[in-house]
C-alpha cells in the first residue's frame, strides 16, 4: 500500500518490489566498485573521479530525476534507497563526494532553462561531468542572505568577485551552483548562477584537510572578475534565495539518512563485536550493561529512522515539511553522536584505531550536525514555526 496520512490505520509502507531492485543493483555496484577500495582512497584523500562515469552508468545517478535528463523517476524513497546503499561502504566522503550533484542539480531542475537542463544535468547523471553547491563563504555559512560574493550584469554576462569554501567536490568540479549577490542587502539581493570551472576568473584551492570525510574533495572556489554567460542565471534575478531554501529541504533529509545509516552501520559492528570479543572469561555480550547499550542504540536509531521515512513521504506527497526535516535532521544527528560514541566505547582501544569502521563513522559523523544548516539553525528554524 502506498503511504496514505488520511488512512485511519496508520499503516505505512515505504518500499516495495521496485525498491527492492534498486537496493540490489546499487548494492550489488557499491560490493564491487566502491567497498574493496575504500581503505586505499580515505587514506589517498581521494576516490577515482571515473567512479562518477562507473555510477552513471549503472544508472545509479539519475535515480529520481526525469526521464528526459537521462535519469529514472520514481517517488523520494527510490533516492532514499541509493543513498543508504552508498553510506555501506562505511564512508561518508564517498558518499558525500559522489552525492554532491543532488545539492547542486535540484535547482537546475527545478528552475532552469531547458537549455540549461541539457548542458548541465544530462552529463552529471550520465557520471560525465562534476557538479557542485557553492552557497557557504570563509564569512560565513549559517547566514546565507548576508553572502557577500557579488555577481554584476554587464550586458550579456556577470562579473563575479568573491570566494566560496567547505564545498564538496569543489577542487574538481566542472561546475557549480553558485549563491551570488546580484543586488542590495539581504535575502532579496540573491541570485543563483551555473559557473564552469573553466570560466575566466575561475580558480580553486588545494584540497581542505578534514577530521573526517578524507576521500572527499573540499575546497575554497576563487572568483576574480569571473565572467560567466548571463545565459546561466538559474530562475529569476533576486529570486535565488527561496531556491536555496527549497533545495536545503532535499539535503537536510539526505544528511538525515546518512546519519541514520552511519548509526545502522556502527551498531551492527558492535553487535558482531560484543560476541566475539572476551573479557573476564566470557564475550562481551554477556555483560547486561552492553547488551543495554546496544539496545539504546538501536531503539534510538529505529525511532529516528521512522521519523525520518515518515517526513521523507510526506514531503514526496508535497506536504510542507521545513520544521519536520529540520528535526529530523537534528534527531538523526543527535543519535548518530550517541551511537558512534558509543560504538567506540564497546571497541574499547581498537575503537580509537585505524583500519576498525567504528573509528572512521565516528570521525566522519561529526559534520553531519554541521552540514547543510546547523544544529542550531535548524533550531531556529523549528523555533519560528512555534514562536510564529
Ligand atoms: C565537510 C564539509 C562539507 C561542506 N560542503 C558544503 C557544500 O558543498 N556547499 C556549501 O555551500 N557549503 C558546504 N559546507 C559548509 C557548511 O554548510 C557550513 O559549514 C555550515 O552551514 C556552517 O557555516 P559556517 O561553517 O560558516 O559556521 P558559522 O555560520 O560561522 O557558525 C558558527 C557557529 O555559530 C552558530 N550560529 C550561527 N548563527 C547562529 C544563530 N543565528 N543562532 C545560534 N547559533 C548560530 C552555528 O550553529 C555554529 O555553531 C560544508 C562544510 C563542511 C565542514
């Protein structure tokens, strides 16, 4: 049965048959493409860019864009599937370096030109092309409608000055969706720009280091009297801030799902490890306190799992969700810091080690409370749904 909120049951079911398929091909791409490798590329800080051209053709992509973009629609948990297929390599800076083309995409989509769409999704979903989200500045992240990097009309093209940072897949991107200054203070001087990395003006940091997330590519994006086509301006002049929040519902429920997963992942690996490890003459297991813990594990994850499958369905059924996602986002966060904490705990001092998946969950946890608005932004953001 399709997920129906006037149904009196309540009954929900979220995956079927078609679901099913997916998870398997996806899984069956990331066994063999991505797992074997994922130790060799964290520790090179990067993953094979023909690993973009791999997932595009295997369709795994395209998954939720339209058919005429090269990509195969289909409802929100048809994406929800291949991103909790990709978070089991155990990584998330593979997923979040090969997710990178859902933030920068939605918005061409959604409000570009058909000229647009064909330049600028068609060879991402086809794993040709990189594309990027460059919305945060070194000033600053959190307020987006105080961005400061400006783009002015000059006739048939915008001259943009500025700088972008922390942007994912940035250092090797072909292009970027850009949040750019286009007229007077605030959330009204807004406006959204496709730029290509090879546009004159155009040049990139090296790769940031990270706590976590080495396999991915970030970087600081530079802008020095960067002439890019007038052409490339995405939807209306000033009118790139509400784009920016729209495309933001996608990403918190995308970071949601990575949380939930990185929890999914570190509570089955202490699972496997409490039996098999000893101390005291017998396993680990055997030990209420640790089976207790890992119960809290798992009853937190079930519970913010539900909670986000829940939010993901109803915004699929185009329910306005923005105070919804944003506590979805924030409970899946707040649980995937318990349990990765705590994942490390049970490992005792081979969770602090290398090479043991707990210790990178744990790292790689840590941004997801920071990416894609902050614990306290969305906060604030649940806090004027309430307050207004
Ligand atoms: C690995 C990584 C990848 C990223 N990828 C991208 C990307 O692809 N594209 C992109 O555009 N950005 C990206 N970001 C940037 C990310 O979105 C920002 O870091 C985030 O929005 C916070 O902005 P900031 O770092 O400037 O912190 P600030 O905005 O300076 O905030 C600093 C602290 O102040 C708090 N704060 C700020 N305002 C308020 C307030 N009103 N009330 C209460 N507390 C407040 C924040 O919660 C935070 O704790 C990435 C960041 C990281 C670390």
């Amino acid at each position: 049965m399709k997920y129906d909120f006037k149904s009196k049951s309540g009954f929900q079911e979220y995956f079927g048959r078609a679901h099913d398929m997916v998870r398997r091909a996806a899984k069956e791409f990331v066994d063999k493409e991505i797992v074997p490798y994922v130790d060799e590329w964290e520790e090179a800080g990067e993953f094979p860019r023909n690993l973009y051209k791999k997932a595009g053709d295997v369709d795994l992509l395209g998954i939720g864009y339209p058919e005429e973009l090269g990509g195969t629609p289909g409802d929100i948990f048809f994406q929800i599937v291949a991103w909790e297929e990709i978070m089991r390599c155990g990584c998330g800076g593979i997923a979040a370096g090969l997710g990178s083309l859902h933030i920068a995409l939605p918005a061409i989509v959604n409000r570009g030109t058909d000229e647009q769409k064909e330049r600028y999704v068609k060879p991402v979903i086809n794993g040709d092309k990189i594309a990027a989200l460059a919305i945060t500045e070194p000033g600053g992240g959190s307020d987006v409608a105080g961005l400061q990097t400006t783009a002015e009309r000059q006739v048939d093209e915008y001259v943009v000055n500025g700088s972008k940072t922390f942007i994912t897949s940035g250092c090797r991107a072909d292009q970027i969706t850009c949040a750019v200054r286009t007229g007077g203070p605030g959330p009204h001087g807004i406006s959204l720009l496709v730029i290509e990395s090879n546009s004159p003006g155009y040049s990139v940091s090296d790769k940031l280091k990270k706590t976590g997330w080495w396999s991915s590519d970030t970087g600081q994006i530079f802008f020095d009297n960067c002439r890019v086509p007038a052409v490339n301006l995405i939807g209306q002049e000033n009118e790139g801030f509400y784009t920016i929040m729209e495309n933001f519902q996608s990403e918190r429920l995308q970071l949601a799902v990575m949380a939930n997963m990185t929890s999914q992942i570190a509570l089955e690996e202490s699972i496997k490890y409490v039996k098999q490890r000893e101390a005291f003459g017998k396993p680990l297991s055997g030990f209420q306190v640790m089976r207790h813990k890992i119960v809290d594990m798992a009853t937190q994850l079930e519970v913010s799992r539900e909670f986000t499958y829940r939010v993901a369905a109803k915004i699929d059924a185009g329910i306005n969700q923005v105070k919804e996602i944003s506590m979805a986002k924030n409970f899946a966060c707040m649980v995937s810091d318990r349990v990765t904490y705590d994942a490390v705990q049970i490992f005792g001092g081979y969770g602090f080690m290398r090479g043991y998946p707990v210790e990178r969950l744990f790292r790689d946890n840590r941004v997801l409370s920071i990416g894609g608005g902050t614990t306290e932004i969305m906060k604030e953001i649940i806090s004027n749904h309430l307050f207004n």
